[in-house]
C-alpha cells in the first residue's frame, strides 16, 4: 500500500481533477463495529448529487445502483449505494468486506468519495491528524457537521443578511487579521446573527468553529483579489503564494478552538492562564486557577486544573501527559468526532479525561460514550473548585 504522503497527494490531485467529493468522519456505525443492524458507510442526502448524479430523489420505494470502487494499490471492486425512502437515507453497502482497511481502526478517520465517472468512485482514508489537517485545509473545509460535500465551483453559500452582517464586521481589512480577531469576528457574526444572548458551550463552540471558516474564506476572497485575477507569469510565485496561503489555513484553524474556550471561561469568570507554564518550557494550553499557583508548592495540587485544546487529537493526545507533573489527571478538550476503542483505553489509561462536546458524542464508540465529558460538565467541575 502506498505511504501517507503517497496517499495524501493521490487524494488531492484526485479531488481537484474532479472537483467535487465528499467527505466525513468515520462513525462507529459507519465502521460496523457498534453491532448495528445497517452495515455500509451513511451517506449525507445533501451528497445525493455526487452519488445519484440527475436521477430525483424518489419518494417512494428503494433507489439504488451499482458502483465500482476505486482504491490505490487494491483491486477495483463492486459496491451498492441505496436509499430508502422509509428512512430517509442511504448508504454505499458491500465495501467494508471488500476494502483493505481494519474497520475497527477507523472511528474517527476521514473517508473521501471521489466521483471519477457516472460508476467509478475513488475511495481514500486518512487517519492521522497530519493527513486530515492537511486535506481538508487545502480545500479549506469545515467538518463541523461531520461531513461537507464539496463543489470547485460553488461560491460561498451564506444568507445575504449573513453575508452582508460578515461584510460589515470585516470591512476594511487588506490583510489578515490576527487569529484571535477572526475567532472574536465569528463569535459576534454568529451570536448577533442568531439573537443570541446566551452562550451554550458544548453547541457554540461547534458553531463558532463552523462559522469561522466562511468568515475566513470571505476574508481570503478581499484580500488575495488582486492575485486571483492577474497571472502570476512564472511557476516560483504562484509556488510560493499557494504554499503561503496553505499555510495561513492550518495557522488559523490550530488556534480557532483555543480562541473560542478562553472566550467562554472568560465569560464564566473562571481563573486560568492560556498558555499555562509548569516545568521548564513546557506551556499547556489552559492551566487553571493559574500558574503562579501551579509554581507554589504550597498549593494543593488536587486544586490544579491542566487542560489541554485540539482541535483533533488522534496522534497529538501524548503531548498532554507531559505538560504538567504536578497534575496526574489531566483533560483534553477536542473537536475530534470518533476514536477508536484502542485509543480510548490508552487515554483510559494515561489518565486522560476527554472533553468532547456533547452533539459529538454519538460519534464514538457505545462502550465510551458515557465516560466522555461534555463542555459544560468540565465548566461545572472547574466552578466548583474555584467560583
């Protein structure tokens, strides 16, 4: 099997020759290994066009069709895609027990379908963070719904008032702004928009995340203008500007979610640094109720907090354990939509407690489900302690 590089790049230059795929994270459903009756990958009715192409959604009855799946270094194969109209949704069947892939591996991993012809689908996998991060910041996608169904030539596709209410808090800009002025402007863009007077964490910090990504495409689309209509000429330049402009994608999203929970504990009056310092160099990402009492000895270090924020956490959950010696339990707040069995006792283990927000928590394994913590169940740990 090719390596992940190999496999990345095979995806991306996939993706753009087509132009439009879809894409989501592995649910333990998805995988088949929560025992449920439907086997088969669920498909979002908003991808109906990727994988029914004109035919109407029936009313009535079964829709279904035969496909071949194309999967590198592996032989091509046959599967079904079917649609019930009872249960409102469809499925593609007849892959897992076709592909090479451990299913029990793939909670949480994101899956891409790539149309190449009316029958023919290219299938990828990514299931380490670098992998992900860098595939769905090329494309610039936001998977705060667990799936997004891509089309090169869509524009943004927002309410005008919506629009109109992002063009107005981000008018003026000629540059970037620095990212935590981004996550402040889809904070307010979203709680203004909707009316809303009061923070619910475990949902707005799904929606802020959301939001920031049309904010952000809003903003590239004003200042990078002038580069998208004029030729760069030469090859070197138009390198270096996309690799820049990558680059300013994985930037902003590595900060979004740190931006988003200071904001919220800020709001609840909760005592914090972000970033902490506990030993040497090391800096977690929250440290509550602060660092100068995590420097005294004196202080009862039952009453330390260390929290650490990722956006994903499949392969970075480590670098929590050793952020702090003087905390053994320590929490890890994540956007991360499904992990494995094996991964989930590993942290089990380490004595890592995962902070998931609550509409996310279906997406893991049954077993699990109920040992997650949501957003505000920490926030009613820490007030405790503290307020």
């Amino acid at each position: 099997m090719q390596n992940n590089l190999e496999n990345l790049t095979s995806a991306i230059e996939a993706a753009r020759q087509s132009g439009r795929f879809f894409c989501k994270f592995l649910s333990p459903n998805d995988s088949g290994v929560n025992g449920s009756h439907q086997d088969g990958v669920y498909l979002s009715i908003k991808s109906w066009d990727i994988f029914f192409n004109d035919i109407p959604i029936p009313q009535t009855g079964i829709e279904d069709r035969h496909v071949k799946i194309h999967i590198d270094d592996w032989k091509e194969f046959d599967s079904r895609i079917v649609y019930y109209t009872s249960k409102k949704e469809f499925r593609i069947t007849r892959f897992w027990s076709n592909a090479p892939y451990d299913r029990n591996e793939t909670v949480g991993a994101l899956i891409i379908f790539i149309p190449l012809s009316e029958e023919d689908y290219k299938i990828h996998i990514f299931n380490t963070e670098d992998e992900i991060e860098e595939f769905t910041q090329t494309f610039n996608l936001s998977l705060a719904d667990n799936f997004n169904v891509y089309h090169e030539d869509d524009e943004i596709v927002v309410e005008e008032t919506f629009e109109d209410k992002v063009h107005e808090l981000v008018a003026g800009y000629q540059d970037f702004p620095q990212t935590s002025v981004m996550a402040e402007i889809s904070r307010r863009v979203f709680m203004d928009y909707h009316n809303k007077k009061k923070i619910q964490p475990d949902k707005d910090l799904i929606n802020w995340v959301d939001t920031e990504y049309t904010v952000f495409r809003l903003i590239e689309l004003e200042v990078y203008k002038d580069k998208l209509v004029k030729p760069f000429g030469e090859l070197q330049p138009l390198l270096d500007f996309a690799s820049s402009a990558l680059n300013r994608r994985k930037s902003r999203a590595g900060r979004s979610l740190e931006h988003h929970v200071n904001y919220i504990f800020t709001d609840i009056g909760l005592p914090f640094d972000n970033p902490g310092r506990t030993e040497g160099s090391k800096k977690p990402d929250f440290l509550l109720p602060s660092t100068d009492d995590y420097q005294n000895p004196d202080f009862e270090e039952n009453n330390l907090i260390l929290l650490g924020a990722k956006t994903t956490c499949k392969d970075r959950w480590r670098q929590v354990l050793n952020e702090g010696e003087r905390v053994t339990h320590k929490y890890l707040l994540t956007l991360q939509q499904g992990i494995s069995e094996n991964q989930l006792e590993e942290m089990e283990n380490a004595n890592l407690q995962l902070v998931v927000p609550k509409p996310y928590h279906k997406q893991y394994p049954k077993s699990y489900q109920s040992k997650l913590w949501a957003v505000s169940q920490f926030i009613d740990f820490a007030r405790e302690k503290y307020i």
